[in-house]
C-alpha cells in the first residue's frame, strides 16, 4: 500500500503535520476525534487503518472501542446492496479526490453491509451516485470491527489523493456523535474540504 500522511491529524481546530509509517502489506494508523459538541457516550475511541492499492483502490478498516452495547448498529437483512441516507444511523464513510481538484467522491458503508457511493463536482455540489464502482467489506459483530474496500477507476491515475474518514455513531439513548480525522469550528460537516486531512501518495509500481 502507498504512504498515507495526516497533515491535520490531531483533534478540534488543531493543525499538526506529521508521516505515519508503513509497510508493504500494512496500513497507516489513523485517529478519528468525535466532534466536541456531540460527545459519545458509548464510543471511547475509533482508529483507522487506511490504504491505497493500484487502479483506484481503497482500503479501510474501522476499529471501534467502548461500551458496544450502547451503539444501535444497523443489522443486516440479507442484501447487501446499495441504500440512500445511511449517515442517518451508525455509519462509517471515506471522502476521497485528487489534491488539485475540488471534485471528490464519498463512501458510505453500514454495519448493515448497505453501501453508497457519490461523487461530487465541489462542495457539495452536483451529487450523483456512482456507477462505475466495486465495493466489498466486512462486519464484525461485537468487536466494532468494519473493513471496506472500493474500486474506483475513475481515481486510478498517479496523482495524490486528499482523503478524509469519519463516523457517525448513533448511541441506545438516540444521541449521535460524529467522528473525523479533523473538524473544522462549527457544526459537524464531513464535506468540508478542512476534513480531507491525510494525503496518499500513489502506490509504487509492483
């Protein structure tokens, strides 16, 4: 897997650069920090290790540690299919784009095994669904386990990406808490291009 940095890898408002180390088969470790105004009271912490493979691939494993039982995590019905709105409940997403260009595209995957995939021209801006997309990943029950991987083509050229990893955590009380690598001041908005804070080199050529 290529190199995958933070250049905003500490919490609320902070600005910290710093290289995480890898390995060939490994992936960097990464924190995400809930957002200061929607604490958890179930969730202690939620590491991700992340990773780039060749044409376009991304790889993303959740960790999820605290009292899991207080987590309302969607079950699976049998279909593991495409499904709007699933940041609504415990969900865990990938926004990733080239560094150059204010266009990007956004993962969403379930506990449930439901999935979405949108991209998006700027800002929020001209959101369509992916079609041109392999998805595939794999839930752990009780252990807050999610692992993820994406093809994207359409991503698969040599240029850096700009990648951002969150979580939104809906608790048994209806309280939800919202987790990234970095939150900029105010509301919780994943979309925020201040929340694309690691940067991933292209992986080497084999």
């Amino acid at each position: 897997m290529a190199a995958l940095r933070s250049a905003l890898a500490c919490g609320f408002g902070r600005t910290e650069n710093r290289t995480l180390g890898t390995c060939r088969e490994a992936m960097s470790d990464l924190i995400l920090f809930p957002h200061p105004d929607f604490p958890s009271i179930a969730v202690t912490s939620i590491s991700v290790d992340a990773g780039r493979g060749h044409g376009g691939k991304l790889s993303v494993r959740f960790h999820v540690e605290g009292t899991l039982d207080d987590v309302i995590w969607p079950e699976f019905d049998g279909d593991a299919g495409r499904a709007d709105g699933l940041w609504q409940h415990s969900c865990f997403e990938a926004f990733v784009g080239f560094v150059d260009e204010p266009s990007y595209c956004e993962l969403n995957f379930a506990p449930s095994m439901k999935w979405a995939a949108y991209r998006f021209d700027d800002y929020r801006a001209g959101m369509r669904n992916i079609d041109d997309i392999q998805t595939y990943g794999h839930w752990t029950p009780g252990e807050g386990r999610l692992e993820m991987h994406a093809v994207l083509p359409e991503l698969g050229d040599r240029r850096e990406w700009r990648l951002g990893l969150s979580a939104v955590i809906e608790a048994v009380d209806g309280s939800k808490s919202y987790w990234a690598i970095h939150h900029p001041p105010g509301k919780p908005d994943f979309h925020n291009a201040d929340c694309f804070a690691a940067r991933v080199a292209a992986p080497q050529h084999p």
